[in-house]
C-alpha cells in the first residue's frame, strides 16, 4: 500500500510503498502498539508510519559523523 507522511523532520511529504493492510492501520491507530500491529515489517518502515521519516532523512539528520 501506498503511504503518504509527512516527515516530523523535514516537513516533507514522503511516499513508501507499505506491506499493510487497511485493516492493520485502523487496528493500529486506536493503541495497539506498533511492533504488535506490523510485526513484519522493518524498523524503518516502524519509523516511517510513526513519524514520516525516511531512512535517507534519518541518515542526513542524524547522522554520528557531524
């Protein structure tokens, strides 16, 4: 599925192609927690649903070599 954030860092908005269904984001969003909900997917992805971020803006914001 297609997901369209907005990143919390950049205030982009940003499209992933997700594997989840409808019925797992409207699970999901009244307090299953994220792990439980999507126990299949990455961390980045985790992260992407949470905050919009990607893992290229996590790299760039975050990044330990500044």
């Amino acid at each position: 599925m297609q997901i369209t954030k907005r990143s919390m860092v950049s205030g982009k908005d940003n499209t992933r192609d997700i594997a989840v269904t409808q019925a797992q984001l409207d699970a999901w969003r009244p307090g299953v927690l994220i792990q439980d909900a999507f126990p299949h997917l990455s961390l980045d992805d985790r992260e992407f649903l949470m905050t919009g971020i990607t893992p290229e803006e996590w790299d760039e914001h975050f990044s330990e070599e500044d």
